[in-house]
C-alpha cells in the first residue's frame, strides 16, 4: 500500500472541499473496497478524508413520504430496518444477497453505489485494463469473460457494476443527494448516477470532482410484490452472475431492473409494459442489441428464466 | 545411514542457494510489477479499547486493525488469512458489531471497543461458544477457529436484535433460528480444513441453550 496522509472531516461540504483540493485525494467511509483496492496498488490515493464523522447515519421519512437514507448507513442497518423490510422490500432482499454479514457492517449506502468492478482484469495489475490503466486496452474483450458484461458494452470495456444494492435502487426510482465542494446540492436519479464504459470506462459515475454523496431518497412506497432474485455460482457471498430486482402489481404490469449485465443496473422502463406477457418479451426489448462474448452468452436467456421466475413467484 | 544432522544442514544450503537463484533471476521484474512505496510514511497517533484495556498507539497510517492488533498489541489470536476481506479469519467485534479487521484502518478506530477472541474466554474460563467448538469438533487445523467463533457469537446476538438475512423466509416476521439462517449467516468465514457440519453443530448448541 501507498503512504498517505489522513483526516477526519466534521462536516459534509469541508470534505468535499478537502479532496477537491488535495490531489489524489479520497474519501474512505467503511473502507472494505477502497482498502482491498489500496492493497493491490489498484487504487493509490495520496490522502484519505474520513467521511465517518459526518453523522449522515440516519433514515428518516421525507415529505412526500419517502424514505431518505443517510450516506453512511451500514448495509446492515438499512437492510434491518422496519420500514425498508415492510415498503421496500426489494432493497431489503438485495442488500442482504450481498457479500457477507462482516461487510455489510461496515459498508456504507454510499460506498455501495461507488463501489468498483469486480472484472478479473482491473483486478490482476500484470495485464491492461482500461478502468485501471486508461488506454493501455482490454483483456477482458478476449479473455475469461464468463462474469461480464453483455450489454452496454464498449470496444473498451465490458465489466459489470457489482452492486446488488444498486440494481434494487434503480427498480426503485432512488435519487442520489450530493453536496460539491463550493457547498452546493444537487440530487442525480439514480437511472443517471452511473455510466456506461464508452471510450472512458474509468469513469464510472456522473459525479463531480470531490463531489460527495450525503443520501439516497426512495419515492413513496410502491407496494406489489417486491422480490430481489440472485443467481450466483454459490448459494451465498458471491456476485451476481445476473440478477433481478422487481416490483409487480397484482395486475400483473410493474417494473424490473437486471444486475450482472451491465456497467449500470439494466433497466429499460418502455419494456415493462410487456410484463403481464411474460419474460420473453420482456428480455427482448431489454437486451435489444446485447453483444455477449462466448463465455457468457449464457446470460441472454439466464436473465429471461430469472425474470420468468421472478414473475412466476409473484403470481403465486 | 547418513547423519541426520548433515542431512539437515545441507538441505538447509540446498534451499538457501535456490533462493538466492531464483532472487537474482527475478528481481528485476519485481521491481516493475510492485514498485517500491512512494512518499514517506505517515504516523497518526489513535486510541482505542481491546478487550477493556485502552491503548494509545502511534502507527503508520497504513496499519490495518488486524496488524495493529497482531503485530502492535501483539494479541495474535485474530489471524491473516487472505487480508482482502474474503475468509472472515480476521473477524473481531467492534462496538458489538463484526467485522473485517483487515478491511478497516486502525486510524479510523479513535475510540472504538474491540473485542477479539482474546476477550471472549481464557484457557481457563471459556466463553460457551469456545466450548462448544471444543465439544463438537468445531475445526481441524483451527487456524479459522477464532473467526469463526468471533462471528458465531456475533451471529446468535443478530438473530436476536431481530436482523434478517438472505434466507428468512418473511422480512416482516421476527426472525426465526434455523440451521439454514447459522449457515446463511456464517458464510463469509470459510473453513479450508470444511468442518462447517461440526461448526454448525456447535453454533446451533450455544443457540439452543440461550434460548
């Protein structure tokens, strides 16, 4: 690991400002992928600023009758808590399908919408990654691809976003509140939050420069059946191979996001209305233009038998 | 029959000169995959309780919780195993809660309560869940051991707060303990000798008996 120098910050907009000031500056909240990350020399900050602090931990009602959920709230405590369990089930069943109980401890809501590719190349430091060395091109592309991306992919890049957290966010509607280091606030939908790879793949999000997450809003409670389905090479604490976040009306319409496939959650809100006819469809107009390799061409017709059991389940 | 002696030492030279080779012919790729640290180190001083006892450490920024308890505190019960996050070797308590020692920086701890397998039980007084990996055979080459017994305890005082998992059954329901919850819960603390039955075995006896 690289040496760097360490702060505390004590308040939202004075963090933002210390990392937009200090090159090679970031912040660290639970720490379990930046310092995974910072082990392998894959990430190399110069300084740290501790969001810790910031007492952004709490999940209070909004308004309109949402939710909003602080930055810093463990994975365990939005998970755990009554009201996500009874009106945003889908989050609830989506964080829990993730990592393992140590992790979600510490990991934070808004480490987990940041949180980097899983993609075997960015990780191995003896082979060109595009996300890692902008440039120096892609392994992936002709390499052991069987996790990866299959649609939204670029010449570039083909890794996928590892959340599970996310993909239940974005069936959701979330909107990601932030504050930039000049103090101002604004609020991204999370449909806009994250990016496709393009030409730029190291640039994974539309956030600013030190520009720092302060909350996740959820819309009013949707009700329906909210399931979170993960389909993975072990039963547990492993990533997605693909998965579906869905919340289905009892009229059978609703709405479903897809995990695994994508740099971002995959969701394609003009197929949804093709929900009560059933996943083939479905999958069509979602993956519409999917480039699979052969490794994980599986995945075409592993995401209509998820989101057709997806639908069976809420049915029944 | 040579002697055993002689034998050693010059297995002891065999191996020393293969190391040497094998330095030489190597280093120089090393040096370009790993490149040495850049900037000087940086020392912040931090202090936190292990066990009820406060320390005040003056570390290297770098120095994860787990070295900082092994290597500073010299508590070596917490073992490494993969030191990125994945075995569970590492778990300890932190203000009641389990995590990953080797995913966190000691420097983020200023004034936390860590608990390890060291303030669980002693020798001679063990906590019921040491015991009870004792009873049922709960490890083999036991390097995971404290982990395992570190998230176990943690794992029965979740079901009790009431917080669900990837297989409880009804989110709205309290949650109910089952063998399927304990392995569901239990899985990122993996057992490379595989006595999870056993694990699980003594894991649901401590349940039972706290009722």
């Amino acid at each position: 690991m690289r040496a760097f120098t360490y702060e505390r910050a004590s308040a939202p907009a004075e963090a933002a400002a210390a990392v937009a000031r200090t090159p090679g500056a970031k912040f660290i909240a639970g720490g379990t992928n930046l310092l995974d990350l910072m082990k392998l020399q894959i990430e190399t900050p110069t300084h740290l600023v501790d969001v810790n602090g910031l007492q952004l931990d709490a999940i209070e009602p909004t308004a309109d009758g949402g939710l909003r959920i602080g930055a810093l709230v463990r994975n365990t405590d939005l998970a755990a808590d009554e009201r996500v369990r009874r009106d945003y089930g889908v989050l609830s069943r989506a964080l829990l399908a993730g990592a393992s109980g140590q992790l979600r401890n510490r990991a934070t809501t808004a480490g987990n919408l940041l949180q980097r590719t899983r993609c075997p190349y960015f990780y191995d430091t003896a082979q060109p990654c595009n996300k890692r060395q902008p440039g120096s091109g892609c392994s992936a592309l002709d390499g052991f691809s069987r996790q990866l991306g299959i649609i939204g992919v670029s010449d570039a890049c083909i890794a996928t976003n590892p959340s599970d957290m996310a993909v239940a966010m974005r069936a959701l509607d979330a909107m990601v509140e932030t504050v930039r280091p000049d103090g101002t606030t604004r609020a991204i939908p999370i449909a806009e939050f994250h990016r496709l790879p393009g030409d730029i793949p190291h640039v994974e999000t539309t956030l600013e420069p030190g520009e720092l997450i302060t909350a996740v809003t959820l819309p009013p409670p949707l009700g329906g059946q909210q399931i979170y389905r993960k389909v993975r090479d072990r039963a547990s604490y492993a990533f997605a191979l693909v998965s579906v976040a869905a919340v289905i009306q009892q009229d059978g319409t609703g709405r479903v996001a897809v995990g695994g496939v994508a740099h971002k959650p995959w969701r394609l809100e003009a197929a949804e209305a093709d929900l009560p006819r059933g996943p083939r469809v479905v999958t069509e107009q979602l993956l519409a233009g999917a480039k699979p390799t052969h490794d994980n061409a599986f995945k075409v017709s592993l995401v209509e038998r998820t989101l057709g059991a997806v639908i069976s389940e809420a049915r029944s | 029959m040579p002697d055993p002696k002689e034998l050693n030492v010059n297995r002891r030279e065999v191996v020393v000169g293969t190391g040497a080779c094998a330095v030489v012919a190597t280093s120089p790729l090393l040096v370009r995959a790993q490149p040495a640290p850049v900037g000087t180190p940086v020392m912040t001083k931090v202090s936190f309780s292990v066990n009820g006892r406060s320390h005040t450490l003056e570390l290297d920024t770098r120095t994860t919780l787990l070295d900082a308890l092994r290597e500073h505190l010299h508590l070596t019960g917490t073992k490494k195993g993969c030191d990125h996050g994945q075995c569970g070797a590492c778990t300890v308590m932190v203000d009641g809660r389990r995590i990953n020692s080797c995913l966190t920086l000691a420097v983020m701890h200023q004034g936390s309560a860590v608990t390890s397998i060291e303030g669980l039980g002693t020798p001679d007084n063990l906590h019921p869940m040491q015991a009870a990996f004792i009873k049922h055979d709960g490890y083999q080459c036991g390097y995971c051991t404290p982990g395992q017994i570190c998230s176990s305890v943690a794992v029965l005082d979740e079901i009790k707060a009431g917080i669900p998992s990837h297989v409880t059954a009804d989110l709205t329901a309290p949650v109910q303990l089952s063998e399927a919850e304990i392995r569901e819960r239990m899985s990122g603390n993996i057992c490379r000798c595989g006595a999870y039955s056993n694990i699980v075995e003594a894991v649901t006896e401590v349940a039972e008996r706290q009722g």
